[in-house]
C-alpha cells in the first residue's frame, strides 16, 4: 500500500523507517539493493524524496541511488494502485494470448500500461514469468493470481475489486 | 499414538498455489482431524512441484501411488472418505490419456513420466522441502558429510570432472574445471555463488528446485565451498519469486541448527555460511559479472571477460559461478560415481537436462530427461503434441539468445552442441512449442523488444543495434516493410553478434536469424504479399461483415470507438476500412457471428 508523502515532504516516521532499515543493513554500500527492497516495501514505491533520504542516511551520492533505482525494473517511483494489475508477458503467457490481455485491460480501465487510475484503485504493469507457465496467460492482481485468463475474463476479475 | 501408514502428497509449487492447493491440503488436514478412525494415521505432505503442471493441482497417494489429477479443494472429503476410508479409486481424478483415452492412475504409466530420468528433479514432488528430516532420509547430506571427513577436495573436483557435468545455466562450461580453477586461484577469501537468478521468461526449472528441494543446493554449496576453499556462499534469487527464497531461508535456518551450515559443520575445523542476496528485476544479472556487480549493490552492468569471476568475482576475490540446476546434479554424482552420470546422455554432453514445455503444447510442465532424447520425443511422447490437434510449427529453446527449431530437426538429440549446430541454444532450458497461429517474424519481434528493454546499455552494438532490429520489424509487421529490410536484419544481427560485449548482446539476435533461415518464406510473404499467414499481425487483418449473416441489430454500431461500422437498421452493415482501428469490439459483440477476421 502506496504511503504518499504530504507535499513531497517525508514525516518524522518515515524518516525514522528509512534510519531503521539502513541500519538494518549496516548502512552498507552493498546493501543498497536490499535497503530499496526494505523501503519499497515499506513505502509501496521509491519516490525522490526516499531515495534522498537514503542517500543522506548512508552517505552516498543521490546520483547513484538513482541510478541503481532507474536501473532495476522491480522498483519504481510512481506509486502503485491499490490493486495492482501485473499481466505476465513471458513467452508462455505471450504465445497463449498475453498481449490481447494488455489491450482488453488498457481499454476496460482507461489507463495505459504503467499507469494508474485516476481513483488510485488500478494500475497496470507488465511483467516476465512469475513461474506459473503451466497456467499461461497469466495475470496477478496484488499476491491473487488468475490462470488461463481470456479477454473476457477481464470484465469479471475488475469486477471482483471494483465493488471492495 | 498409532503409526502413520499413508502419506498424501499435493503440489505446494507456485503454479499449484495459484490453483489453491493451500486450501485443498488444509482440507484434507481438517477432513483427517475430524475422522477419529484414521487421525494419527494419514499425514498431508505439501511437496515441491510434480512437474506436471498442465493438470494441477496434483495429488498423490502413498503407499499405492494412486496419483490424482485437477484436484480441487471441494474434492478433499470425497478423497479422505473414498480413497482413505473405503480404499477405492475415485475414477474422475484419475488421468486420462488423451489419445488412447485410457484411464491411468499411477504416473509410472503415463506418457508424461515414462521416458524421464529425475536426477535434478529427484526430490521435487517426494518431499516436504520444508522439513529436513526428509531430504536427509533421501541420502541428504551424505555427500557432504563424506567429503569433508573422507575425501581431499581434489578428489571431488575429479569426481565432478569425470562425470562430465557441464554448466546449466545456459554456457555448459565443465564445472569441474571451474571448481578447479576457482581453487588455483589465489586469493585469502573465495566465494561461492548460485545463480537463481533464473531470467529466460517461460523457464521455470530453478525455481522448482529451490521450492520443492532446497537442500539439495544448500548441500551443493557446501561441497563446492569445500572443494574449493570458500567460507562463504551466497545465493543471488530473483524478487519475484517470493516462495522460493521462503522456503530457502527456512531450509538455511534448519541446516543451520542441525550443524549442517555454520561453524565447525559436524564438528569438524570447515565452517561455510549463506546469504542471500536479491535481484530486483534485470535480466543481463543472470550473466555472472553482471549478477557480481549487482551484489555489490550496484547497477547490474556486465564486465569485460577476461578476468573471469574464478579469478577476480565478488570483491575482486575469486568466486565461483554456478547455476541451481548444475548443484542440484552435485550431491547425486558424488554419491552414485562419475561414471555412473557419465553412463547417460551424449558424447560430449553427459548427464539428464530439466526443461520447461510450455506453449501450444498438451503437457506444459516440467521435464528432465537424458541429454540426447529427441526434439520429438520431448514434445510428442512426454508433451503430448500439440494442442486443440493443430500442426507443430516450430520449437523455441534457449530463450531470447536461442533460436526457432522446425520440423526438419524435430529427431535431433538434443544436447549443448547440436542445438548450437543447427542455429539455437540450449540456455537454461525453456522449451516454447508454437503452432500453425503463430507468426515467426511476430515471435522474432516478441524477443527482439524483451532484448531491448533489458539491454543494459554499457555497448553501443546492443544498445543501438537490437533496438534497429526490432523497428525493422516492426515495419515488417505493421505492413510497411521492403524487401532490403530483410537484407539489413541479417547484417545488422551479424554485427550485433559479433561486437557486443556480453552474453546478452552476443546471442539477442539469435531469434531474428533463426527465424530469417527457417521461415524465409513467411518473411517474403510479409513483406510483398503483405500477409499473415498466422493471422496474428493485426495491419494484414481486415474485419468484415458478411452480408447474408448480418441482421442489422447495431450492437456493432454501438460498441465501435472509432465509427467505423455503418448502415441502416435491419439491413446488413460495412465496416470502414480506412477508419477501423483492429480492435475486434465489433467481432466480440456480435451474437450472430457475422463479423469475420480475414488474412
Ligand atoms: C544475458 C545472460 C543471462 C543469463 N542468465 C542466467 C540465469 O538466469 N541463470 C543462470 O544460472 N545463468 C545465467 N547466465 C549464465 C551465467 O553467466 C553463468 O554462465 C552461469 O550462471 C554459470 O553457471 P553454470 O556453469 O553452472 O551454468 C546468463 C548469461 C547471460 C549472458
Ligand atoms: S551486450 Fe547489451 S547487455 Fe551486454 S554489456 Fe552490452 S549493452 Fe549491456
Ligand atoms: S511466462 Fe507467464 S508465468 Fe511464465
């Protein structure tokens, strides 16, 4: 669940998390990864202001928390809807029809791929292979994970949410 | 307290999760406990995954091997009082072949498991990965236990030398010879590393393993640590697969406090930790210098080799490489002999190889049969052929550095160097079957547009060239391209391959030129013709209303964003072709099946 930051200005506890999970990890150089891990955890995405934080807490250049932030497709510094949509567009999923799956999401919520609704309840991202091929096309919603999805499926999952 | 006499086994893999094996396994639980005749006496094991994912959930029933397919969580009482209580078979859940349509109810005879050979897999589906006991009662930690009270770590790397075991990850490097050469290698501290990274989308055999069997990699380690004089481990998973690196911590801590991992293992003066280490979405960090620079907390870009990570890895110190499946091989090969792995598979290729069918294929799952088995045998006799009964066009292995295999090399024995030879790669063994819908050039795009967004950016050939390559076919799919663009796909691909720095870009125009070689035609036909034999490519398609079908309701009218459709009530309709989008609302609407999708 995505924190927002009030007028991209962190509060006294957020900035004590990230302390915490710096710390954690020793404020280790190395540990970079495992620390934006921590904090997206924590904050549902990695806006600029968190990765300042970091970058002051571990005494790095926020250049290159940056870089490491932008290198990574896992973090982001958009925040996500409060119901995450992931199509799987691995090559099982793709050859079963993944990409008709992609459109009939875009055109059911109005958003593109990467986007979020304008209620913040949805959002749409892609992804390669969470390793349930054998149920290809797949789409995961949060940790809920629906198999042999067709376009006319897709109706029917937004609906199971829309009303929650 | 009475003895436990049966065991049920289900599939707690990520797949069958999806299909609530959870809560078919706590449903039995919960029908167990509340049947006073039998509580004490049955156990419910959540297993890693059975392989046979096409029909999961999965159950199986020991001691008599009754082996149940599709199982719901509704049909836990019907198993508890039938098969438990009554001893009787419950036809529906059995499998049926779908050629012979002959019932099957033990997996030794069914097509899928009859030309398999699970060494890598061994465990995956027997035991509960979650309890040590278990995998110890399976010969667990035997090898370990021999090699660093019997044997001097020169002694295994000979063992693992003369088995011939080559790297699974995609490179089939002898591993033996890297062992070797991470031990010669001078340096105070080694490490040993895994490769979970598992990046080849529609691969899913590390995975497997790390859920269903995780000491088996944690006990590979070990030994490799040993033989190579390493203190240290480290596993480098990805983050998206949030249950392996679960049961992975668990079987770490258990190893742990059974002295198996630790200080002063069983008692002796070898001491050997592992941590974890997470990826965060790169595919170039599966490359091992890449993965080195990831773990160090850095952006995941690949170095120049050599020095190779036997030399100078994790820290500038030397560090060992290897891929789950290769240490899945170890502790086996160490107990049963070299030459005993050494006794299967091909000339230069020993041993068994897993794979991931996945596709148009009947049997998606998980496979692992000796190298040397036929393209056909893989996808005919253990996958079951082709889905819905259409034709086989062609199979993709090695993911996006491998290559389209057609029907001419369908009897090739698979291993590392004929799939080389005839224009793929083994690489970590995804198996991607694709029939008479499927576009080649489409497939040869697909690739083309994962390589450039995971391209890491650090050479220009990759960078630059793999993004030409997939505009070009772009063109070519939208209906725009000419004949020099197939000329300018093959040169640019050579120099792709040629000066690229890593792996990535040295194999990401593997897909084009297989392509290219094997379905020429179909790239012509694009290209002049402008068609799709396949279908597939929207720009070639054209949606049309037949005349005699159409009854005029307007339900198409109404759901066409752009317009496109017009006519007058009770009359039959056109669509425009100029302002028609492709989007096939019209065709999903129409309740008299009037509207057509043509090439
Ligand atoms: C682009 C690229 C991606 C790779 N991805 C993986 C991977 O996901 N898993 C893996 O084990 N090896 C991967 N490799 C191979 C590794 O670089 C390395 O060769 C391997 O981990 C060595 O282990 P092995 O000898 O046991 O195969 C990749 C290589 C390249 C060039
Ligand atoms: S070949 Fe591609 S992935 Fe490899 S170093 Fe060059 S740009 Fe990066
Ligand atoms: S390709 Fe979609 S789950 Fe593997």
């Amino acid at each position: 669940m995505a924190i927002v930051c009030e007028k991209d200005q962190l509060q006294e506890q957020h900035l004590l998390k990230i302390k915490e999970i710096c710390n954690t990890f020793n404020k280790d150089h190395s540990e970079l990864i495992n620390i934006l891990h921590g904090c997206q955890g924590y904050f549902g995405y990695l806006p600029a202001e968190v990765q300042e934080a970091i970058a002051l807490e571990i005494d790095m250049p926020v250049s290159k928390v940056f870089g490491v932030v932008t290198f990574y497709s896992f973090f982001t510094m958009k925040p996500k809807g409060e119901f995450p949509i992931s199509v799987c567009t691995g090559t099982a999923c793709y050859v079963r029809g993944a990409d008709k799956l992609v459109d009939e999401f875009q055109r059911e919520l109005g958003i593109d791929v990467g986007q979020t609704t304008e209620d913040g309840k949805f959002s749409i991202s892609t992804l390669r292979c969470v390793g349930a091929c054998g149920l290809a096309p797949v789409v995961m919603v949060g940790d809920k994970t629906y198999g042999h999805v067709s376009p006319k499926m897709v109706k029917k999952i937004l609906k199971e949410y829309k009303t929650k | 307290m009475s003895k436990i006499n049966q065991h049920i086994l289900t599939c707690g893999g990520t797949g069958c999760r999806a299909s609530e094996s959870k809560e078919l396994a706590q449903n039995l639980r919960d029908e167990i406990a509340s049947n006073p005749a039998i509580e004490g006496s049955v156990k419910v094991v959540e297993c890693g995954c059975f392989g046979f994912c096409e029909k999961g959930p999965i159950v199986k029933m020991l001691p008599d091997n009754t082996f149940y397919t599709q199982v719901k969580p509704t049909n836990a009482k019907e198993i508890i009082e039938e098969h438990i209580v009554k001893g009787r078979k419950i036809e529906n859940l059995l499998y049926t072949d779908p050629v012979t349509k002959e019932v099957i109810d033990e997996s030794k005879n069914m097509g899928f498991y009859k030309k398999q050979h699970r060494i890598a897999l061994r465990n995956c589906g027997f035991v509960d990965p979650e309890n040590i006991g278990e995998y110890i009662a399976r010969e667990g930690y035997e090898a370990l236990g021999r090699a660093i009270f019997e044997q001097e770590p020169q002694v295994i790397i000979d063992t693992i030398k003369a088995s011939g075991l080559r790297g699974r990850g995609g490179g089939g490097f002898p591993t033996g010879l890297k062992w070797e050469f991470t031990k010669n290698a001078k340096g105070d501290q080694k490490y040993v590393v895994c490769n979970a990274d598992e990046g080849d989308p529609g691969a899913f055999m590390d995975r497997s393993i790390l859920e269903g069997d995780p000491h088996s990699i944690i006990e590979a380690m070990a030994i490799c640590a040993y033989a190579i004089g390493a203190n240290e481990g480290l596993v480098y998973i990805r983050a998206e697969y949030p249950l392996a690196i679960d049961r992975l911590k668990i079987a770490i801590k258990q190893a742990e406090e059974t002295g198996l991992l630790g200080d002063n293992i069983l008692g002796s003066d070898f001491s050997f930790k592992i941590t974890i280490k997470y990826g965060a979405g790169a595919f170039v960090c599966g490359e091992e210098t890449a993965l080195i620079q990831s773990m160090e907390g850095l952006r995941g870009e690949p170095n120049l080799k050599p020095p190779f990570p036997a030399e100078s890895g994790y820290f500038q110190k030397p560090t060992n490489v290897n891929n789950v499946e290769t240490l899945a091989n170890i502790p086996v090969i160490l107990n049963k002999g070299a030459d005993w792995y050494a006794s299967m598979g091909t000339e230069k290729s020993k041993g068994t190889k897993v794979f991931a069918l996945a596709g148009k294929i009947n049997n998606v799952g998980l496979i692992e049969v000796p190298m040397g088995t036929t393209l056909r045998e893989v996808i005919f006799d253990i996958g079951g052929g082709i889905k819905d009964g259409k034709k086989f066009k062609a199979v993709q292995t090695g993911g996006p550095s491998g290559g389209c295999l057609t029907e001419e090399h369908l009897d090739t024995p698979i291993d590392f160097d004929n799939l080389l030879a005839i224009g793929s790669m083994m690489g970590s063994g995804g198996m991607v079957v694709l029939d008479e819908d499927d576009c080649m050039v489409s497939m040869a795009q697909f690739y083309l547009e994962f390589t450039v967004e995971e391209s890491c950016g650090k050479c220009a050939p990759c960078r630059i060239g793999n993004k030409r390559l997939h505009e070009t076919l772009e063109k070519i799919t939208q209906g725009k391209g000419v004949m020099e663009d197939l000329h300018q796909l093959r040169n640019m691909s050579e120099v792709i391959k040629e000066t690229s720095l890593c792996g990535l870009g040295q194999t990401s125009p593997n897909p084009v030129l297989s392509t290219l070689d094997n379905f020429w035609d179909e790239y012509v036909e694009h290209v002049e013709d402008k068609k799709c034999v396949a279908g597939q490519c929207k720009s070639m398609l054209r949606y049309v209303i037949t005349e005699e079908d159409c009854v005029g309701c307007t339900a198409c009218v109404r759901v066409c964003p752009t317009n496109a459709i017009t006519g007058t009530k009770k009359k039959p309709h056109i669509i425009n072709q100029d302002l028609c989008i492709k989007c096939g609302a019209c065709m999903d609407k129409c309740s008299f099946d009037s509207i057509l999708l043509i090439a």
